[in-house]
C-alpha cells in the first residue's frame, strides 16, 4: 500500500516532513464528514445502479404488451365468428409491428444501460443475446421454409407460435439460471409451460392462450419486478448506511 | 490494513476517489467501465479523473487495461480484489463510526488515547 500512514481520516494531519499545502490541489480532498460520506456513497450507488441496470419491467413490459394484443389480433382473424372484424393480413401486420417495436425497445434500452460496461457479466449478456439472434433469425428462415412447402395458413400459424414461445420461455428459464433470478425463471418456466397447453388447445384458441396466459404472464412479470423493486428501495429501518454490493 | 476503528483509509477517504471506488464496486465482480463511461457516471473532467485513477492504480485498488475497440484506443477501468476489500473495510468502518455507542459511559476515542499509553509505560517508568 502506498497510502501514508502519517495521513489518516481526513482530519488534515500534515506529514512532518511534507510540504504544508495539501498535496492535491483539488477542492475535494477537503476532510469529509462522515454522515455526509455515507450519503455520497449512497447516491452514487444509486445513480450507477439506475443507469447500469437493465430493467425487467421494460423488456417484460413491451413483450407482454406485443403478445397481448398481436395474439388476440391473430385470433381475430383465425376464428370464424369473431367479436370483432379483423382481416388476417391486418392481424399479421399488427402481430409483426408489434413484434418489431418490442425488439427495438430491448435493443435501445440494453445498449443504453450496459454501454461502456465490460467484463466478464458483459461477455455473458453477449453470448445470451447471441442466443436469442440466432434462434429468432432460425424461426425467421423456418416461416419461409414453410411458406415454400405451401403449408396452410393453419400450420404455420401452430409452428411459428409453438416454437417461438418455446424459446422465449426456455431462454428465459436460462437467463434465470445464469443471473441467478428467480423470478425471470420462473416466467420463463410459466412461458413454456403455457406454451405446452396452447399446442394441446390447438388453432385457433392456441392463440387466445398465448395472448392472456403467455402475454398476461409477461406483463404480470413486469409487475412482480415492479413491487420487487419498490420493496427494495424502502429504506432499511435500521441505519441509513449503504450496503456494499457482493 | 487499517489499525483503529477511526482509521478511515485515506486513499478513499476524498470526495472524487471515494466516488471512483462506489462506481467501480457497484458493478459485479469482475466488470469494468469503459473510461468515457466512467467519467460520465462521475461528472469528471478527464484529466481530473486520470489523476485519481492513477493513485488508485498506484495502490493496488484499480485496474486499468489499455486495449483497442477497432482500431479506436479504448481504456477500462475496474475495481481489483484488494479494491473491492478496501472498499469494505472503509464501509464497515464507516457504519462503525457512524452508530451511535450503546453505552454512553464507555470510554470514547479522547480518553483512549490518553489510557492506553499508561498500560505500556509503567514498566519503564520507575525510575
């Protein structure tokens, strides 16, 4: 250690044979009071937290919102005498958009939160968005394979929906595991699960299942981080020193 | 490391540097920031924040690794085993000082700083 032993706490102890003027010009090396201290340190872990953080309710949130109304759009469309009109080709353009505009707010808000962050955490957010880039480019390239074996509207509808799911729910499952969330894991078992029902219900209330069970399961995973969130910024009753992170 | 309860690590205990270890201790083990990052978590200038880093480096408390993001230098700063240990102690002796003493009786720094000695002068004094 290079600290100098003769220099402790701040409590400005000149080293007998250093210069009196204190050795860093800088303002901030004024002593600090403590209690003054313990709030510095708590504010900054809190700023570093909120802009380094990638927040669930956002990623749950515009995935939630996308399969609510793009699988009831679907079966809309899917059932012979819906409540509502809707064309299927209105129903797949709303289902993609929707699809498209969630990516885009993962995408934006991961990089927003993670840039400038390295590592070894960051090279594991990498390979698991890798994961996720490829099985969705897969289940892109696997529509278009269908569509050039003239499978019926029907069948691509079951496939596309079973397996795209099925990878939501297991990629979620994984996150858990890897980050250690409990609460991620057991969406993403929830997600799978749902999934397994859905492929039983068969077309085309499948896709009513996959809208409030799996869509519904997404947004209340939003809202479990929510209270989960809110329970961890009360303050702890007892002392109102910060924790040191592990 | 640090002998008394009230021996606050200098090389944090300053406004800047103590901000520097918060950032880089409240990332996961083994995560660092790109230096423009950090220096937009911290609202530092560069070369203010060079200058702490450096003696935090010098300390063994931070790692800095130089290496290229295309063919664009691009430094990361993190926080080392002995920075995050450091860090603790400061904290845990922090909250030490900053509870209040259940006894109110209990002699306090002043008087045992000025009992201590007594305990290991007798034996040479007699004379």
């Amino acid at each position: 250690m290079t600290a100098d032993p003769t220099r402790s706490t701040g409590r400005t102890t000149p080293a007998p044979d250093g210069p009196t003027l204190p050795d860093d010009a800088l303002a901030d090396d004024e002593p600090l009071d403590l209690a003054q201290v313990a709030a510095l340190v708590a504010a900054q872990q809190d700023r570093v937290r909120a802009a380094t953080d990638v927040d669930g309710r956002v990623l749950y949130g515009a995935w939630g919102v996308a399969w609510v109304i793009g699988f009831l759009a679907m079966w809309l469309a899917a059932v012979d005498d819906p409540p509502v009109q809707m064309p299927q080709i209105a129903a797949g353009l709303i289902f993609f958009g929707l699809l498209v505009s969630a990516g885009v707010v993962t995408a934006v808000h991961i990089a927003r939160r993670t840039a400038g962050v390295r590592g070894t955490s960051a090279t594991q957010g990498e390979m698991y968005g890798w994961a996720w880039m490829l099985s969705f480019t897969g289940v892109g390239v696997l529509a278009f394979a269908l569509g050039r074996l003239d499978a019926s509207p029907e069948v691509v509808s079951t496939v596309m929906t079973v397996t795209s799911s099925l990878i939501v729910g297991a990629l979620y499952m994984v996150g858990g595991a890897v980050w250690g969330d409990r609460a991620g894991f057991r969406l993403g078992a929830w997600i799978s699960s749902v999934t397994v029902v859905a492929a039983v219900v068969g077309q085309p209330h499948m896709l009513l299942v996959m809208a409030f069970a799996g869509g519904g399961g997404m947004l209340l995973g939003a809202a479990a981080e929510h209270v989960q969130r809110r329970r961890r910024e009360v303050p702890p009753t007892q002392g109102d020193t910060p924790t040191v992170a592990r | 490391m640090a002998g008394t309860p009230g021996d606050l690590d200098p090389l944090i205990h300053t406004q800047a540097r103590l901000r520097i270890m918060t950032t880089l201790t409240a990332l996961p083990d083994g995560s660092r920031l790109t230096f423009p990052r950090l220096q937009a978590l911290l609202d530092a200038t560069a070369g203010n924040l060079s200058t702490h880093l450096r003696k935090l480096e010098d300390a063994g408390y931070v790692e800095t690794i130089k290496g290229h993001q295309g063919r664009v230098p691009s430094t990361q700063v993190g926080a080392t085993r002995a920075g995050r240990s450091a860090f603790e102690n400061y904290m845990t002796q922090l909250r030490a000082l900053l509870t209040p003493p259940q006894d109110l009786t209990s002699p306090d720094d002043g008087t045992a700083a000025t009992t201590a000695p007594a305990t290991t002068t007798p034996a040479q004094e007699p004379r």
